[in-house]
C-alpha cells in the first residue's frame, strides 16, 4: 500500500475516531464534580446518580435512533450533528442556572455521546480494509481512553488553580474546544464507499476505494453484492436472519457495562474517598488509573488484527474477576486500602485489554451494510442502557457497602467468560461480506 494511501486512511479514521476522544472525556470528566456538585445542590446519592445518568439517557436515546440519520445521510455527515451536540452540552453546562439546567444539558452532550459511539465505528468500519480494519476501528476506543485520561489530567490541573465554586464550570466546559475543532475536520474527510454504494453512487464509491488503496474492482464486486444496489429495500433489523447477530450485539453491549467499568470512571474519585484518601490524591491516582487505560489500550490495539477478538474478551474476563473482587474485599475487610489503587489498576488494565478495544469494533462488524447502523444501534443501546442502569444506582448500593457493587461485577465477568467461550465467533481479517456469510446470513 502506498504511503499516500496509508496517509489518507489514517487522517479520515482518526478524524471520525475524534468523536471518541469527546466521548471518553464528557463522560470521565463529572468523576471530579461530584463532591463540588453535591455541595453546590445539595445532592442526595439518589440525586447525584440521577445527575451522573442524565448524559446517559441522552446517550441511551441517541445510540437507539442514530441509525435513521446515518442510514440516511451516511456516516460523516451525521458525525457533524454530534459534533455541535458537544459544543452545546460544554458551553451549555459551563454556565448553567441551576441543577436542572445542568441536567439539561448533560443530556444533550449524552445524545452526542451516543451518536458518535454508533456512526463513528460504522463509518471506520466501511471505510477500512479486512486487514486493516480492527486496527483502524480500534482508533475510536483509543480515542475514548485519550478522552478520559485527558478528562481526569484536566481535573487535576483545574483542581491546581484552587477556583473554588467555579472549579466545577471550568472541568465541564473545557471540553468545547476539542468539539469545536471535530466539528471542523469533519469537513475535510469523504462519505465512506458501502454508504455512496448503498445510495447507488457508484462513481464516489470507486474515487474513494482508490483513494483506500484497495483492489477496487473486486471490493466495488463485492459491496455492490452485499448491498444489491440495483434493486435495494429497507430490511428490518428484527428478523430470524439477524438473529444471531443481534444476540452477539446485546450481549456484548452488555456486559461491558456488566463488568462496572463506566461506574468506576464515573465515581472513581468517590471510590477512593470512600477508602480514605483526600481530595487531591484522588485526582492524582484518577490520572495514574487513565494512563493505565491507555497503555493497555493501545497494546490490546497492537494484538486485535493478529490475536483476534475472542482471545483478548477471554484473557480479559480472567483479570477483570479477579482484580473486582479484589476490591470488594478491600471493602468488606476494612483493610489493605493501600492495595486498591493496584487492584483498580488491574481492573481497568483487563478491561482495556478486552472489552474496552474489543466492543466498538466487534459491533461494526458483525452486521450487514443493509442493517449495520440499525445494528450498531442496537448493541450500544444495550450497553448505554445498562450504563444508565448501574450509574444511577451505583452511589445508593455503594453508600451501605462499598463492597457489594464489586462483588457482583466479578461475577458478571465469570458469566461473559463462558457466555464468550461457547457462543462467540471470531471476526479477525474477514471481510465483512465474508462475515455476512459466516454468520449464515443470506
């Protein structure tokens, strides 16, 4: 491949991939609000879930009917959408006038949220090729690790300025610079080559399949058989056809929230008061748990096309169990405190090694063109879903037992063990026709 075409691959990827930067920020960013908030509003457990999940049912909303907008107006264009969502949620968060302007516009960063982890992976995925495409789609989770790892160094270093009742506006409206400059590269990258095919712009698709590098006559074959261009209808998602994909998405939208990875980012700073560390050390080891995320983030990204997605969810599901109840005995001894930060280390070390740089791409992957944004929906409905679920109780279970919410997690992760072991396919280096086949999809 030569390097232009390498060079054009990678700046349109990480363009859309920077929907996933935003992403990991807006979400990780409220871990060191939460305290200030409770303060400012005089928050409740119930009170502070409910305005820890108010994005999230954004996010639940927008990943369920993102599909429409990307099926219609493709990929890339929808992206720009998300992008102002984000400068809007920022700004609007930064100066809001009271709680519930605050939980205003938390959900509108949430429909943001949503869209982008739907249309981001959709369109890496179209665009790349087999043997590139785990690597590529692999950018968006990247992204989301750079984004919560930028979000908990922000925190810190606003954290430094000691700006007292405005610290909280600075930590949440920070963000609207990076969304300000998404929104702007997006204009600079094209529609991916399955959506202009599936909209029968077979000249587009081709200009861009020879801008991948790809032997485009056989890959313009190949979609133009997938898609049946010539005569192409709407499909429902929910039919026996769609079956086992559908089990796949849903399952594995799940139990990434199942493991109680989003519960931790978003109460992490909580979590370790709750041990008996101050303030300022948990800002700190928050930013040490971000670049734990990141480093085996971007190993899991160096392995996905060679090892394959099974191996890394198995490996994975083994450290995440042991390092969760790890911490819930922590919390049920009272004791080795000084062991959480390494066994939340470990956790979010698993966690990034499997789930974290499996989901996004195995979920762009296991659905046809023709359903592939009503699918990618559907999964990630399933795992905001039940983000929104466990983010909202978190603080109420956690406030009689630290202990018990961790407990749990462990066990969820010995059950996606074998859930994974018996029913999960492997998808590395298959083409997505392919895979449509493979998956007995006709």
């Amino acid at each position: 491949m030569k390097l232009s075409h390498k060079f054009f691959l990678v700046k349109s990827s990480v363009v859309a991939a920077l929907g996933g930067l935003l992403f990991g920020f807006d979400t990780a960013v409220i871990a060191g609000t939460t305290h200030s908030l409770v303060e400012t509003y005089q928050l409740t457990a119930a009170a502070l879930g409910f305005t820890v999940s108010s994005a999230l049912w954004g996010t639940v909303l927008s990943s369920m009917l993102s599909g429409i907008p990307g099926e219609k107006f493709g990929a890339r264009d929808a992206l720009r959408i998300t992008a102002l969502l984000y400068v809007i949620s920022a700004i609007g968060c930064a100066i809001s006038w009271n709680w519930w302007a605050l939980i205003f516009f938390r959900f509108i960063g949430g429909l943001g949220i949503g869209a982008s982890s739907v249309l981001g992976p959709i369109y890496i995925a179209e665009l790349a090729p087999a043997r590139w495409r785990g690597r590529l789609v692999g950018l968006f989770q990247t992204n989301i690790v750079i984004g919560i790892l930028l979000a908990y160094f922000s925190n810190f270093l606003i954290g430094l300025q000691h700006l007292g009742a405005l610290e909280w506006r600075w930590q949440l409206g920070v963000s609207a610079i990076p969304a300000l400059a998404f929104l702007v590269m997006l204009f600079g990258i094209p529609r991916s080559p399955r959506w202009l095919v599936l909209k029968g712009h077979i000249d587009e698709a081709r200009k861009v399949l020879e801008m991948t590098g790809a032997n485009v006559k056989e890959e313009l074959e190949q979609i133009v058989a997938s898609v049946g261009v010539e005569n192409q209808k709407y499909e429902p998602l929910f039919s026996k056809k769609y079956l086992r994909p559908i089990l796949l998405a849903v399952t594995i939208g799940m139990f990434n929230q199942l493991s109680g990875i989003n519960a931790i980012l978003y109460y992490l700073n909580d979590i370790f008061a709750q041990a008996g560390f101050t303030s300022m050390s948990a800002s700190l080891q928050a930013v040490i748990i971000g670049a734990t995320n990141l480093l085996f983030t971007l190993i899991a990204m160096s392995m996905i096309d060679k090892v394959g997605r099974k191996p890394l969810l198995l490996l994975g599901g083994i450290g995440m169990a042991a390092s969760l109840f790890g911490i819930a005995t922590i919390f049920f001894t009272h004791t080795h405190a000084n062991m959480l930060l390494w066994c939340l280390m470990g956790f979010i070390a698993s966690f990034a090694f499997s789930q974290g740089a499996v989901v996004w791409v195995y979920l762009a992957e296991i659905f046809p063109t023709p359903v592939r944004a009503q699918g990618q929906s559907l999964g990630s409905s399933a795992h905001w879903i039940m983000n929104a679920i466990i983010s909202s109780i978190f603080p109420i279970v956690a406030q009689s037992s630290g202990a018990y919410p961790f407990a749990l997690f462990g066990v969820m992760m010995i059950v996606m063990f074998f859930v994974v072991l018996a029913f999960y396919p492997e998808t590395k280096q298959v083409s997505l026709e392919k895979l449509q086949a493979s998956l007995g999809i006709s």
